[in-house]
C-alpha cells in the first residue's frame, strides 16, 4: 500500500484529514532534514498528515464503497456495526472488512460499548478530506 504516517497521531480535533501523493524518496528526504533539525536542538512544528506513493496507494484505501460508508457514519450515525451494515445494505463481513482497513489508516475510530453485549460504535472525526498531489 506504501502509506507513510508522519508522525503517527489521531486527527481527533482536526476538521480536515490531510493526504499527499509523494515519492518515498521525496518523503525520506523531508524526514531526515526534520530529524537533522531535531538533533541540532532546533524547534520542529508538529505535522499531521498521511502520505501514499502513488495515487493507486490511495485509491486501496479509498475506495468508493469506504467513501460511501465514511458519510453513512459521519452524517446517519450508526450505534452499531451492525446497524451501519443495514443503513449500506451490506453484509456485516464486508463492513468489518471495509471498517477494519479504514481504522488502520486513522479514518475512523471504533468506541467499544459494553453494555451486556459488546458493540462498536463507529465515528468519524472530521469533516473533510483534503489530498494534494505532486507534480
């Protein structure tokens, strides 16, 4: 997939979640200037952002069905997976699938409910989705 998180941190009090298509050179490059700036006791502004290598890296993750399902949850608000997978008329296998790809890549959060039952109930956290692309 070639995703690079830089650095590894939730988008909770972000509005947009922010996307770059860029060369892993071009991504190793920028990281060992801030490391070089680091060591050198010099001030580093923290960056939240997810790269991809290539546009296809993106396109993975970022399917339309995952797309369809973010809006679902951000807009319906589903207490459940399994009411999530009923609002999409999907099968829950599907869902969990699509779920567990978009968690791993910090588009959404699953909050564990225990309340006799075990449930997740899925959140979105931002409003939107900004991608730049290099050229």
């Amino acid at each position: 997939m070639n995703k690079i998180t830089s650095p590894k941190r939730r988008h909770k009090e972000s509005k947009v979640i922010e996307f770059s298509i860029r060369p892993t050179k071009e991504i190793l490059k920028d990281f060992a200037e801030v490391l070089g700036r680091t060591r050198r006791g010099q001030k580093i502004e923290p960056h939240v952002g997810i790269s991809f290598e290539s546009i296809d890296g993106l396109r993975n993750v970022l399917t339309t069905r995952r797309l369809e399902l973010l809006s679902i949850v951000k807009h319906r608000k589903p207490q459940s997976i399994y009411e999530l997978s009923k609002l999409l008329k999907r099968d829950l296998k599907s869902v969990n699938t699509d779920l567990k790809v978009l968690k791993d890549n910090d588009f959404i959060e699953l909050q564990k409910i225990d309340e006799g039952r075990h449930r997740s109930i899925p959140r979105v956290n931002f409003e939107n989705i900004k991608i730049t692309v290099n050229v």
